[in-house]
C-alpha cells in the first residue's frame, strides 16, 4: 500500500483522466473524472473545475468511499 503522506508529491502532470461511463455525454453539471497516478493510487478531479488540483487516493480510501475505478473503464 502507498504511503498516504506522499500521494500528493506524486507527478501527475501526464495523468489520463476519464469520465465516469454512467456521465453519458456532456455533463453541464460537470462530471467526476479519475487516473491512475501510481500502483494502487488514483487522483480524482472535477471536469467544471479543471484549474483545481485533483485530490488523490489509495485505491482502499476509493472502495472506502464507494468509488469503482470500473465505472470509469479502469481496472484495479
């Protein structure tokens, strides 16, 4: 497991992110969006706020908060 405390010295600046499959098109609300930035870590952004830093996460504090890297197209 990553050590939490170095999630966010991590460089994501080639990070991939994607939409949530169930979005459906262009979301004028704005849709969660999220890469994998490592073995295990993920970085989750919001598409109506690109300027904003993503926050990042272990993929234990994802299934903690009942987020599936699987709704987006990606495997654990």
């Amino acid at each position: 497991m990553p050590n939490e405390s170095n999630l966010y010295a991590l460089d994501i600046t080639s990070a991939y992110f994607v939409q949530a499959q169930a979005c459906g098109g262009p979301c004028p609300e704005g849709c969660v969006t999220l890469a994998r930035i490592g073995d295990g870590v993920w970085a989750l952004g919001d598409s109506k706020r690109p300027d904003k830093d993503p926050l990042r996460f272990t993929t234990a504090e994802l299934d903690a908060a009942g987020i599936d890297p699987a709704r987006f197209g990606l495997a654990l």
